[in-house]
C-alpha cells in the first residue's frame, strides 16, 4: 500500500487535529527508521495506521477486547490504552494489513513492553515525540531518540509513568515491565 492511499484511509477515522499529529508522527518515524536502519515502508505504514481506532466508540473497543484474544486486563485501564491493541485488529480486519512487526508496533504505541522490536521502539518514540507535542520532559527525550533508541524509550516510559503517578491513574503492568526491562539493559551497559 502506498502512503497516500494509506493517508486516505486513516484520515476518515480521525478529526483534522489528529490527522496532523499522524502525518508528524509519520514522518518522525521514517527519520528515525533512517537513523536507525530499519525498514521505512513497515515504519510508514505503522505510524500511519497508530491510531486508526483512537475516535471508535468505547462500546465497540469493548466489544472488540471482550470477543477478541486481547488481554481482559486492558477493560480495568483506562479506556486511552485501548486504541493501541484493538486498532491493530481493526487494522488487519478492515484494511486488510497483515505484517505482524506493522500490527505489534500499532498495537504496542501506547504502553510498551519488553523486548520490543526496532520498529515498535521507533513507532512509541515517534508518536511520543512528534513535533507538535509539548510537556516537561521531551526536549531531552527528543535529543536521546537520535542518540540511543533504547534510552529515549526508557525516558519516555520514565516520564509517562511519573504523569500518570502524579493524577493517581493506574499504569498499565506492560508499561511497568518494560520500563523495568529497559533500565536492567541500561545499568547492564553502562557496568
């Protein structure tokens, strides 16, 4: 599929606002498949598609968890987690994707996990750090994303975690685990 036609697909699911933030995060995404060979075309059509379910229907993402093989977990979490996995369904079910590192990476964008591949790496960094987000924190997590793919994560993960802490929101255990999975690596490293 080319971008374009892609563009067009996913562009009927979003408002204009997160129209654009798809189009940043797409191209964030392809410079760091640059930096870090990997293959731009599953990047593109990853970032892409990321939030191809974000403005379903809460009932229907429901529906999608409850009859679905995804973990029943994610009904006790906030509903924003969702769009990540039952978007990667929805992705192969209606538009027919079928490359697995494509649908882990839509799936994965918003909490992470361990061992995440390059490609889910850089789809969790982009949409994280895309130009048109602004919060404490990014410009030091955008400055690692062009450095050390695996330590911007780490930051990334750091800082979600401390937001949510401080609104008193559950995180997500794949958020935690991975945030754990990338600071052993780290201190490994760094010993």
């Amino acid at each position: 599929m080319e971008r374009q036609e892609a563009l067009d697909i996913v562009k009927k699911q979003l408002n204009q606002k997160r129209y654009d933030h798809t189009i940043r995060v797409t191209d964030t995404a392809i410079a760091l498949a640059k930096q870090y060979q990997e293959n731009e075309k599953s990047v593109e059509m990853a970032a892409i598609f990321h939030d191809y379910a974000k403005y379903r229907d809460k009932d229907e993402m429901q529906r999608v968890i409850v009859e679905s093989d995804l973990p029943k977990d994610l009904l006790d979490y906030h509903a924003e987690l969702w769009h990540g996995p039952v978007g990667a369904l929805l992705v192969q079910r209606e538009v027919g994707i079928t490359n697995e590192a494509i649908l882990s990476a839509i799936h994965w964008h918003t909490t992470g996990k361990v061992h995440m591949s390059k490609i889910e790496k850089i789809v969790f960094l982009a949409d994280y750090i895309e130009p048109g987000r602004s919060f404490p924190g990014i410009e030091e997590v955008r400055e690692q994303a062009w450095i050390n793919l695996d330590y911007a994560c780490f930051m990334a993960l750091q800082n979600t975690i401390a937001y949510l802490v401080s609104k008193q929101q559950l995180v997500y255990p794949d958020t935690v685990h991975a945030y754990n999975y990338f600071n052993k690596q780290l201190e490994e490293l760094s010993e």
